[in-house]
C-alpha cells in the first residue's frame, strides 16, 4: 500500500498540532490480541500475584477472534494514515494460536511492525522468518536469581529458554530491543543490562521504571537502590554502553528517577502528542487514548473506529490534555520517548509542545 513520504507526515501532524485537531488518522496502532499470559510477573497490573484484586478467570480466557482481527484492519484501512503497527496484548500475544497469521496480514499492508513479547512462548526459526520488524522484548533481569524473582512460578529453565530465543534473533533481520523493567529485583542489574544486551546482540537497552499501583508497589526499588541508580548505576551503565557501542534510552530513564515517588514522567514539561498519532484497542474492543487503559475513548462494538477517531469524544480528550489537564495516570506515562520526540519536533517547528505552558 502507498505510505505518505515520513517527512510529510511528521509535516501533517504537525499542521493538526497547530490547529488542535489531527488531519490523518493515527500513524501507530496499538492492538492488542490476548489477555491470557504465560507469566506473572510482580509489576503487572493485570498478572502479578501481588495485586490486591486480581483479574477474573473469565477475563484472562479473552482474546481477539482473527475474524474479527481483520475488520478492525479493514477499519484502519478506512482511516488512513496508519503506517505502524504495534502487535501485544494485556497478556502475551505468542499464545494467541493465529499470532503468525496476523503478523503476515500486517505485513500485507506494508506498515512497519512491533511486537511486544517476553518470547519464551516464540517458535524461534518461525519468529525470525515471519517480517516482524522490530521486537520489544521484556527481559527483566539478566541473571537466573533476579529473572526467576521478577517471573514468579518461572524457574531459571525459562531463562536460558529466553537466551536461546535470543541468540537464534540474533541470526536474523529482526531487530531486537531488550527492555528492562526496574523494581527492587532487577535494580542492581542495570549497570550487567548493558553487557546482557551486547551479548545477544540488542538493538537497543530499553530502561523502564516499574509504574506500580493495586498492589504491585510491594516490589518497588527502595530509595537507596534509587539513590544509587542517579550517582553511581547510570553513569557506570551509560559509560560502559558507550565503551562496548550499546545503544541505550539511559538519558530518558534517567529522567525518570529524577521524577521521585511513584511519578515516573513530568507530563507537564513533556506534553502529549498521542492523541493525533497513536491509539490502543483492546481484546474487548475498547479504543484507548493513548496506552493508558483508564483514558477510554469508546467502543468499536458501538461505532466503526473513523467515527471516534473523527469524532467529539476524541476531540474533546485531546482539548483537555492540550491545555494540561492531565489525568492522574499521566504522571506514569508509558509513551514518554514518543512524546520526547514529538517535543522536540514541535519546539523545531516553533510550536508550543502540546500540553505545556511553553
């Protein structure tokens, strides 16, 4: 399929910016395919065994029919605009038993693909010959004791199963990028991180720290491990990543440790480009502002996706986070790198960045 050349829609979005509303559908689509997971780890708003109320079993067995997968593609070919797709789940979409399908459909359309996975439920040689561009791997954790703490009901045979996944994508065009989610198990790791990544040969060391609520803060870093992340882990783990050619996201995450608390992005200062470029759907269909499970848009049961996206619900949400009126689970934003770079793309272009009080 014909795609707008990437400078002239980085133009187009910028252009909506400007007169506060979006004159493309969304350049990146977040979908996800399961709930259903193969692990539980302890950050997990939807799988830790540490959440004050756990999903139900009913919920858990929810995944999208690929029937039903391909009318939503069929929708976004409506909107236009959408060159990006991002293939997940509020579980692990490599249990979905028609993943391999879905993956060649999106590749049909010629958007470029991401799937996040921790991969142990991968078939490697098919992963690697599928098209997939680009892996968001969740490693948490680069030795048996701290990967089996963070997965718990894993045993370290998950790890080396991990490895191995690892080192055959290392063999193919599929880039692989690590990401790290910080809590109390995987805190001391952050500086090994950088060598489990040169390794296994990552594209890039993605640094997160754990966004916890409902129960999961019991496995927050402690202060001291964030004390010693801010003077002592991140210029080793940055200094060693420049000595070994790793790339790393250590700049942003470093950001997120000066945030303090739970806080793990200043919003205010960053502002939110998302509601012009990106959207989330649901196993249950529900369209999603941005990643943010409690900023519901609507439901793709109740009206075709270009009508929301078109429509004065969306508009509404993206007045309100443009004048900075942010709700509470923006302070934990999960696109802040996005967001970083629609920034700086708005500030190049003599824009406010939307959001702030620039």
């Amino acid at each position: 399929m014909n795609q707008t050349p990437k400078k002239l829609r980085v133009r187009q979005v910028l252009d909506g910016l400007r007169q506060g509303r979006p004159l493309a559908g969304p350049m990146q689509v977040h979908l996800d395919i399961t709930n259903g997971c193969n692990a539980a780890c302890v950050t997990c708003w939807d799988h830790s065994p540490l959440l004050n109320t756990p999903r139900t079993a009913d919920w858990k067995r929810r995944r999208l029919p690929y029937a039903r997968f391909e009318q939503i593609l069929s929708m976004l070919d409506e909107v236009g605009g959408v060159e990006a797709m991002v293939l997940s789940g509020m579980g692990e979409p490599l249990t979905h038993p028609d993943v391999y399908r879905m993956i060649e459909q999106i590749k049909r359309r010629g958007w470029s693909l991401t799937m996040i996975t921790n991969l142990v439920a991968a078939d490697a040689d098919r992963l690697a010959e599928s098209g997939v561009d680009q892996l968001l791997v969740g490693v948490q954790g680069v030795t048996p004791t701290s990967y089996t703490a963070f997965h718990p009901g894993w045993t370290e045979q998950h790890f080396f199963t991990l490895c191995a996944v690892l080192r055959r994508l290392a063999q193919s065009p599929v880039r692989v990028r690590h990401v790290q989610v910080i809590n109390r198990d995987t805190a001391p790791e952050l500086v090994e991180m950088v060598r489990f990544g040169r390794l296994f040969g990552a594209d890039r060391v993605n640094y997160k720290l754990a966004s916890l609520k409902d129960g999961t803060e019991g496995s927050a870093m402690t202060e001291a491990q964030r004390e010693w992340m801010i003077h002592e882990g991140a210029p080793k783990a940055r200094a060693l990543a420049e000595r070994l050619g790793v790339t790393t996201n250590l700049d942003v995450f470093e950001a997120q440790l000066q945030a303090g608390g739970r806080a793990t992005a200043p919003i205010s200062e960053i502002g939110c480009a998302m509601g012009h470029v990106f959207t989330r759907i649901t196993v249950d269909e529900d369209v999603l502002y941005c990643c943010n499970t409690e900023i519901r848009v609507g439901s793709l049961r109740e009206r075709g996706f270009s009508e929301w996206w078109w429509g004065p619900e969306w508009q509404a949400l993206r007045d309100q986070l443009a004048r900075g009126e942010y709700p509470l689970g923006c302070a934990q934003c999960g696109k802040i790198e996005q967001n970083l770079k629609w920034r700086a793309r708005a500030e190049a272009a003599g824009l406010n960045p939307p959001g702030t009080s620039r």
